[in-house]
C-alpha cells in the first residue's frame, strides 16, 4: 500500500487524509456529540531486550465518541477502502493489539457520500456484519473463478453515528 495522505486543517484540526475530514465533517461535526481526536494509547512501554532498549508501541485511532459522562461509544479509524490493501499489515496488528489489550472495539470506516461502511477486525465470525455482493468498478457482481460462486464482503452501511456498538457485537 503507498500512504499518500495529504494532511488538511479544519476547524483547528488537523486530519490526515481528505477521507477522514470528510468523516468528520458529515458525521462526527453534525451529530454534536463529544469526541477525541487522535488520541493517543500506549499499547507497550519502552523495555530492555538483550542489554538494548526496544521501542514503545502506541495506537492512536482517528476519532472516539464520548457519552455525557465520558464513556467511550466508538472509536473510529478512518480508512479509504475495506479491502485488504486499505491498510498497512502493521496498522492490521496494532488496531487488533489494542482491541486485545483494552478490550474496546475499533471500527474501521469508510466514508461515502450519503453513509459510511463500518467493519471490524478480527471477528472469529462475519456473522454479526451485514453481507453484502462485491462488485467491480463497473458494478457488476463479482464471481470465483474456479467454482463460479459469488464473492462476498461483510460490513455495516450507518448514516449516522447515532448506533450503539454493543448492538451490532453483543453485550459484553
């Protein structure tokens, strides 16, 4: 994947990508709830490995919607594409690192004109995810090769950010 974001400032903001202003301005902006921008989780401390230190690893999702009291609702990371090439294999690791760690559920977006897709990493089963025909950039279904089957993709299409994840996933 080549990273190719240009950074944009808004509203004294600074976002990485054109993608994830746009995020905030059709959603997160709109909804006027309370929110976190780019804040930032330490997933391991610097530590010692073999008489030389090793680097600390952080994650730092886009965007994370807060209840009146402060209660995490989403934490969002805002990509161009679902597709396995969306994202580097290293952002792969660190989002599931931390959804291990803290126990919390990052979805990942992608913004469209009117909605946004919504997936999360790491689901033993895609059953809690819509299902959805992939398509090709003609729109036309898209079949296996080999068995002739259609293929299949799973994400949530939201026009909002009014949902409440524990829905979609389950209680805890």
């Amino acid at each position: 994947m080549i990273y190719r974001g240009n950074k944009i400032e808004l509203d004294g903001m600074k976002f990485d990508s054109k993608v994830e202003a746009q995020f905030y301005q059709r959603f997160i902006k709109p909804s006027g709830k309370r929110f976190l921008f780019h804040p930032s989780a330490l997933l391991y401390e610097r530590y010692k490995n073999h008489g030389v230190f090793m680097r600390a690893k952080g994650y730092t999702p886009d965007f994370v919607i807060q209840s009146d009291s402060g209660e995490w609702l989403h934490i969002y990371d805002v990509k161009s594409s679902l597709k396995p090439n969306g994202m580097t294999r290293d952002a792969r690791e660190r989002i599931e690192f931390y959804q291990h760690q803290t126990g919390n559920i990052v979805e990942l977006v992608v913004p469209r004109t009117y909605d946004f897709k919504m997936t999360i990493l790491g689901l033993s089963s895609n059953s809690v995810l819509d299902k959805h025909a992939k398509r090709d950039r003609h729109g036309n279904v898209k079949h296996y090769k080999r068995t002739g089957n259609v293929q299949y993709d799973h994400y949530n299409v939201y026009h909002s950010i009014n949902y409440d994840i524990r829905d979609v996933v389950g209680s805890k």
